[in-house]
C-alpha cells in the first residue's frame, strides 16, 4: 500500500513550465512555418535540371506504356 500512497502522493505535485503554455505553441508554429519554407524552395527541382536527365528520359520514351508530352514550354531557353 506504501507504493500507491507514493504513485498518488508525486501524481498531485504540481510543476512548473519553464516558459507560458502559449509559447509552447508558438515555437511550434514557427518551426512549422520554417520547415514550410525549406519544402517551398525545393519546388520543382527536377524540371530546373531537366538538361541533365534528357539521356535517360530519352531512353525510357520508347518504353512500352510511355507517353510523350511535348519538350516542355515554349518559353524555356534551353
């Protein structure tokens, strides 16, 4: 019974936060913000570098199933 009175005795302890519970969300929410952003910067990578996979896109085009859709805008200088 002493083992239960202790369980129950250190469940009513009350502890202090180091910071306001609001804060705690907020850290959130800017680190949330931040991870948004570096997934944003990374946004259509593959297409930026579309002259160094030409090769391999090339060889798989005649792949049975495949379909071709153009050579991308016509306002790309590549």
């Amino acid at each position: 019974m002493s083992f239960l009175t202790t369980v129950l005795a250190e469940a009513e302890t009350h502890v202090e936060l180091p910071m306001p519970a609001w804060a705690f969300g907020a850290i959130a929410i800017v680190i949330f913000i931040a991870l948004a952003f570096v997934i944003w910067s990374f946004r259509d990578v593959a297409n930026r570098h579309s002259h160094r996979s030409a090769p391999d896109a090339a060889a798989h085009a005649g792949a049975p199933g495949a379909t071709h859709h153009g050579t991308g805008h016509p306002t790309q200088g590549h």
